[in-house]
C-alpha cells in the first residue's frame, strides 16, 4: 500500500492522532490499569480485522500508541521501496480506535506525544552505520530497516531510531550527534519557550515551524521537529 503524504495525513483529520516522525501517535487518558487494560484488549477486534495492529505502551494514566506499515510503498521514480511510514490501512485503523476511545468514555491528549531521534552528521554513513547497527542493536538487519537510507532502527522500538545527516568528509571537530525531538504542531512554541526560558538560545528557526535548532549553554544543540 502506497505511503500517505503529510497533507494527506492532515487532510484526513485525525483529532486524536498526531503524525510524528513515520508513524501516528496518540495519548489516551486513563484512571487507572484495568481501565487501560480493557481499552487495549477491545482493539483486537478491529486490528484483527484489519491485520494490522498499534504498538501499545501503558503507563500510569495513560494509553500510548503508534501506528505506522512495515510495507508502505515509496516511490522515487520508477524506483520503488518498501519503508516503514503511515499508509491509509493506518489513518483507517486511528479512526476506528478513536470511536472505541470515546465508547469507553476516554480523554485524548495528543498534544502530549512525543518522538526522540538520533542524528548523527557523516559523509560516510555506509562506513560507520553498520558499526552503530552492532552497538545500539546488536543487529545488522537494523541498518536501512524500513527506509532506503543507511538509517538504524530497531523493530521493537526499543531504541530511539539514528539516521545520518550529511556532513563534509574534511570538517573540523565539531558537535555531530544531535537529538531530534518530535512534538504536536500545538506544542511546538511551547517546548522552544521553555528550552529558551531554562537557558537555551534559539540557533536557527530558518526551518520553522518544522525545524528550529537550540542551542544549550556550552552549544550543544538539539532540534524541535513538527512533522
């Protein structure tokens, strides 16, 4: 199934749901473990019926969850990849479980999500990833998996996933890894006040409301990413 555009992400407006990094997340609220228990357990049937299922994360309060297809289809020409991203069997499924959420009497939060990725700066990626591969998840398979570059991710979401950004191969020593951190469109301008509040300068915003580079005091920097 082809992957969906951003607009077509937002065009099919999923209120409960934000489009972060390559999948669709969202919070639901919750009183207590059985309550998020039985909300989970009632997406089986859906997700059964779709044969695709969310990643399902509970934590005291609330009900996380990701949905992204292992086989989406990019096309780049008359070239075509298999990567991980959202494609409508997703935006079909987010909606159905935003129905059941509201059945069970849930809250959703979305401007709360939250996605943490590692970029690390190199003109040679093909060099070193398998390197990182080996180090983060101790699997090679992990290099390109679910993306046509040499980006590292891990199928279980354990480890935040590491993509290269390019660099020149005769730089000088400089900051090269970096944390991106993907947040709702609503939370953006807060997340930068308060990094700005607690110290941080904003570096580069040339790329706002999508990009904006902070800086900590010693200038380390990190980047606010809207999808």
């Amino acid at each position: 199934m082809d992957m969906l555009a951003d607009d077509e992400i937002t065009q099919a407006g999923l209120t409960d749901w934000r489009k972060l990094a390559q999948g669709l997340h969202a919070r639901y609220l919750v009183d207590d473990f059985g309550t998020a228990a039985r909300f989970v357990a009632a997406l089986g049937e859906p997700g059964d019926a779709l044969g695709h299922h969310p990643s399902v994360s509970i934590g005291k309060g609330y009900v996380d969850l990701k949905l992204v297809s292992p086989d989406a289809v990019y096309r780049d020409g008359a070239t075509e990849h298999v990567v991980e991203w959202v494609t409508q069997k997703d935006v079909d499924l987010a909606r159905r479980i935003t129905q059941i959420a509201a059945e069970h009497g849930l809250t959703a939060d979305p401007a709360s999500v939250s996605v943490v990725e590692l970029g690390l700066d190199t003109a040679r990626s093909a060099t070193i990833a398998p390197v990182w591969a080996a180090l983060l998840m101790g699997d090679p398979d992990s290099q390109g998996r679910g993306s046509p570059s040499d980006e590292i991710r891990d199928a279980t979401g354990r480890v935040p996933n590491l993509w290269f950004g390019d660099a020149d191969e005769q730089d000088g020593p400089r900051q090269r890894f970096h944390v991106e951190v993907y947040v709702a469109p609503e939370a953006a301008e807060q997340r930068i006040a308060a990094a700005v509040a607690a110290g941080g300068t904003v570096v580069d915003d040339s790329g706002a409301p999508g990009l904006t580079v902070i800086a900590d005091q010693d200038g380390n920097t990190g980047v606010v990413c809207v999808a």
